[in-house]
C-alpha cells in the first residue's frame, strides 16, 4: 500500500502549478520577485548593493500572464546609496528599498504629449514640504503653509530640470512617519547621485511618461541585486 500511494503521489505532482517561488533565474525579473502591486505594469529601480549611486531602471507590461520589458534606462541613486524603506531616516542621502504605488505624475515642464496619467504643473506657488512639524508634511502645497518652513521644504520651479517631468513615489506617503523622508521622485537626472530619489536622462523619464497608465495601477520596486534588500523580495 506505501508503495502504491508514493506512486500516486509522483503522478499528480506534475500536476500541481508553480508559484511564483518557482520562477527560475531566468525568467523576467517580476516573475521572480515576492509582490509586484497588482496592476499589469511595473518599474523597477535596481542597483548591485547598497552602496551603489547608479543601477538600472526598467519598466515592464503583463502581457497574457507574462510580464514583458518595454523600455529601460541607466538610473541614479542616493549619494548615499541605498537603505531599507521601513528604516530609512530623512535627511541621509539615501534612496529607500520597498514596493511603492506611483499617485501622480507632475513637472515644471508640460506633460508629454500622449501622457495617460494624472499630471500636475509647478508653478511659483508649488512647494514640496518636508517639514516634520508641519501637518502638510510629504505633501505638495500651493503656497507654503505657516507650520512649513522654507527651509525644511523644496520649492519646486528652483529645480526647473530635475522637475521638468517626474512621478511622485509614494514612499512615506500614504501615512506618514515623521523623520523617516518626503520628497521622493523618479525624475530627471542632475548632474550627478540624487538626494533620495530615482533619476534618469529626460527622454527616458519620457519614455516613462508616454508608457505609464494610471488604470493599470502601476508601481515601483526599488532594491538591490541580493541581500535583505534584494529587489525580489519586494
């Protein structure tokens, strides 16, 4: 009887489906990974360790249950490189670790044409407050809020080419955490490593912006080739 049922037992295991643990090494990268959001598009930001300034960005589509590149690009990081999201401390240089929905596109510049995201214009009234003791903190503001300090915010037309075109990441965001970082972006490169943020060349954040579907729920994965930090288990 042992016999028979082990027997069995290797007969129907064929039949049992991989998930996602099982996706090999070589297959796309968020197949491989422990979440990706939920919609059917993604970006990932990844970078060979925590100490990298620069690494790859790339977005992918779900096309007929397999997620396909669309597009990539060289990427920069924090001057500080990398750290873990749900420990990260403002003000460190830092680009944080984590899966992130992407609420909504804006810029200095006018939205490409063809953008299928919602996009919000800077103007001389538009401030990013990051501010820990304001009630506006991770927020942006028209016109700056008296508990928001000038100098503990960004007034976003100072950064006329950095903010050209950019989406917000929704690090820290949705509840915020006092002293943890505001202001995260996925936006044009400057001229060298970001504060925190994800940057890369203008025609690619183009690119991103003419791929980019808000129906799709896209988000961003941000994280290192292995580790604790790995991109995969995010």
């Amino acid at each position: 009887m042992r016999l028979a049922a082990l027997l069995l037992a290797s007969l129907l295991l064929p039949l049992a489906a991989p998930g996602p643990a099982a996706a090999g090494p070589s297959a796309p990268l968020p197949e491989r990974m422990a979440r990706t959001g939920g919609g059917s598009q993604l970006l990932t930001a990844q970078a060979a360790g925590l100490g990298s300034t620069t690494g790859r960005l790339t977005w992918w589509d779900l096309r007929d249950g397999r997620w396909v590149a669309a597009g990539s690009a060289p990427a920069r990081f924090g001057a500080k490189g990398l750290t873990e999201g749900d420990t990260r401390v403002q003000g460190t240089n830092t680009t944080p670790t984590g899966l992130y929905a992407l609420p909504y596109a804006f810029g200095v510049a006018a939205a490409p044409p063809g953008t299928r995201y919602p996009y919000r214009r800077a103007t001389d009234r538009s401030w990013w407050c990051q501010d820990n003791e304001s009630r506006a903190y991770n927020r942006w503001v028209e016109v700056l809020p008296k508990d928001c300090r000038a100098a503990e915010s960004e007034h976003l037309t100072a950064y006329a080419s950095q903010y050209a075109r950019a989406l917000v990441i929704g690090f820290n965001y949705q509840h915020p955490v006092r002293g943890r970082g505001a202001g995260i972006f996925l936006h044009v490169n400057g001229r060298g490593a970001t504060a925190g943020c994800v940057s890369v060349s203008a025609e690619a954040m183009d690119r991103v912006l003419a791929w980019a579907v808000f129906a799709r729920r896209p988000h961003i994965a941000i994280g290192t080739d292995t580790g604790p930090t790995a991109i995969t288990r995010y």
